[in-house]
C-alpha cells in the first residue's frame, strides 16, 4: 500500500515550524498526495510556481507574485485557472506577502488549499521538500533488532530462538544503544540512505524469553535508546550448518569472513552471518564484525592485507 499524506496533515505537521496560516480552500484539507514511482522525477513534490511540470506543493515568491501581477487580466485569469485545474495538495505564499483576492476565490472555489507563511521561499523548498520525501519514502518491516553500535546502524537478523534479543541487551549493557526491537520500519528517503525507526508501540521495548518485555529506557536511561538510526550493517546469527563456513571447501571464508549482502528495498546492505555456538561471546563478536565494516568502509581490507603479504612470502621464497 502507498504511503500517502494529506494537506490538513501537512499542515498540522509543519504549522509551527514554517509559522503557517490557512487563508482559503478549508474544503481541500482531505486532499491526499500518494507516493508514486514519477515522484522521483517531474513533476516534484515541492517547488517555485510551474505551469509547465507542476509541482505537487506550488510556492509563490516575490518574483512569481510579481509575474502574475504583470500579466493581462484575462491571461492572468487563465494562468490561475490552469495552476489550480493541475489539482495541487497546497498553495503556499512566502514571506507573509499579502495575497491576491483572485487568487483566494478561485482556491476557495476550487477546494485547493491556499497557505501563507512569513519564511522565504528557499526555506520553505527545503523543508516542504525534504518532509514530504520523508513522509512519501518506500517503507519496509523487517525481522530483527535494530541497534546503535558504534555509531552506525547495525539490524540483528536470525531464525527465532538465535539470541539475537539477548544480544541486544548485553550490547546496551556495554553502552550500545536499542532503536527498534522485533519489527523495525525502514524507509528509502534517499537513493542510498535507509532509515529505521521503531513503530510507536513498540517504543524503548525489549522481549526476552523468560523476562518477558523490558522497558531499555526506564532501565539503563535515555543514553541506551535511540528514535531512529541509517541502516548501514545486517549482522545475521546462524546456526553452524547454515553458515557458509560449514559449506565452504577451499576454507577462505575463514580468512575473508562470511560476507554477503541483503537487498532491502533498492539497495543492497552488506551482511556479515556469525555461527552462533556454546561458548561464544556474540556480543564481542559483533563489536568486531562493526569495527570490521567500518574499516572496509574506509579501504582497509585486513583479509586482502594478508593475501597480499602472503603472495608476497611466496614469491620471496621462491628459488
């Protein structure tokens, strides 16, 4: 299902950040905006009047005010006609200009919603625009414990009955912090960024077999929560014979790790799958598969250092 938002939405939502005012067009507050494949494209969600790829949100500044005012009355009133037959979610008039009678009868008439807001017209594009992207984003739920560990979000995936729960609260016991517990949601808000958060009713909660759900936050503080985090790792705990170690002949997944990836949405986030066995320390373990991936995301491959050195070794040695 689409995510959508309606114009009473986003003014409420916005009303006190861009100091916003409903002059005309009540009517339109149902007015829905659904997210589409074209949003991506033209026509945008939010922009400067355009008659000729028309915005989903139209913003009229001082020079697009000053652009209808020289216009010939009877243009004028096609040119107004057509802005508002292109069915916008909103209006929206920039620096608490006052704003033409005809254009408040035509929204009025038309079920548009007109707004006037004292910001200047960059500031409103790039909230407007960045909410908006926010709002519509592609959204998925995954299964898994999302955590903060090290400054970048890492997911905890694994069949039922893994520990990743567990896991999760020895991490915010060494000072990691819980986002979402079980079904964090993750939306694309931009081309290569993921975006998880925690769904409110699942908000600062953690379940454990045999303690049944604990609340992280009137536990350990508001230090060791987080309300959302970038996806950047999925660290996936596997029993010993699902791992590819366990099906891995030449024994490189020794050197290299058991390193893989996960198509989330439309990107691929890389995944690091860890055996989960009697005696092991995976919180330990999930430190250093964290620490690993940053270091991979900055050119140092220890694995590829050691090939390297080895193929080095070799060809001294060789007589």
């Amino acid at each position: 299902m689409n995510a959508a938002i309606t114009a009473r939405e986003l003014f409420e939502q916005l009303r006190e950040r861009l100091g916003l005012r409903w002059i005309a067009g009540q009517a339109g507050a149902s007015r829905q905006l659904e997210a589409v494949d074209t949003v991506a494209r033209r026509p945008s969600l939010a922009g400067y009047l355009n008659i000729i790829y028309p915005n989903k949100v139209q913003i009229l500044g001082t020079e697009e005010l000053a652009w209808l005012d020289g216009l010939e009355p009877r243009q004028r009133w096609e040119t107004l006609e057509k802005i508002l037959q292109f069915g916008p979610l909103a209006l929206v008039v920039s620096k608490g200009q006052p704003c033409p009678e005809d254009l408040i009868e035509m929204a009025e008439e038309s079920g548009i919603a007109l707004w006037s807001s004292p910001r200047r017209g960059h500031e409103l594009y790039n909230v407007l625009q960045y909410h908006l992207a926010g709002a519509l984003a592609r959204r998925t739920t995954l299964h898994g414990v999302f955590m903060e560990i090290y400054s970048i979000g890492v997911l905890i995936t694994g069949e039922s009955g893994t520990g990743k729960s567990e896991l999760a609260l020895e991490l915010v016991t060494r000072g990691h912090r819980l986002v979402a517990d079980d079904a964090p949601e993750f939306a694309q808000i931009a081309p290569d960024v993921l975006d998880g958060t925690c769904p409110e009713l699942l908000q600062d909660l953690l379940e454990l077999r045999g303690l049944g759900v604990l609340n992280i936050r009137e536990m350990f503080g508001d230090t060791a929560v987080k309300r959302n985090k970038y996806l950047r790792l999925i660290v996936h705990l596997a029993r010993p014979e699902d791992s590819r170690e366990s099906r891995d002949a030449s024994g490189m997944v020794r050197l290299t790790g058991d390193l893989g990836s996960r198509r989330v949405l439309d990107l691929d986030v890389p995944m690091i799958t860890l055996p989960v066995m009697p005696g092991r320390n995976l919180a330990v373990l999930t430190e250093a598969a964290t620490r690993v991936h940053m270091l991979r995301a900055k050119g140092v491959d220890p694995a590829a250092a050691f090939l390297a050195r080895h193929s080095h070794f070799l060809e001294r040695g060789t007589p």
